[in-house]
C-alpha cells in the first residue's frame, strides 16, 4: 500500500545497478538485495558475491 502510494520514494538510485560499480567502475552490476544502505532517504544497492562486497569498498574508498 505504501510502495503504491509514492513508489518514487522507494526506487532504488542507479536503476537498481550497484552503486559501487556504477559510480566508481563506470559498469552496471547486478546486486544482492540483502547488501544496502538508505542513506539520505535513498536507497543504495551492491553487489556481494565470488568474495567481493561492493558497498564495504564504497565505504573504504569514501565513495558517496
């Protein structure tokens, strides 16, 4: 009901792509949906697979 009701305010940032890879890397990612962060209202999704978790490089490499 509420996602119906303003579902922009519940969209994901870069498309659902992963943030790290989108932003830093320049590529488009598929993410795990258990590997977020809201920050500022906004949703922020990341790939965690093969031993790689993208939003701890996000946080280690300061990109936001």
């Amino acid at each position: 009901m509420l996602f119906k009701a303003n579902s922009k305010k519940y969209t994901s940032q870069y498309g659902g792509y992963c943030v790290y890879a989108s932003e830093v890397k320049g590529r488009k990612v598929d993410i795990n949906p258990k590997n977020f962060e809201i920050r500022d209202r906004k949703l922020y999704l990341f790939y965690n697979a093969l031993g790689t978790n993208t939003f701890d490089l996000w946080k280690k490499e300061g990109a936001d």
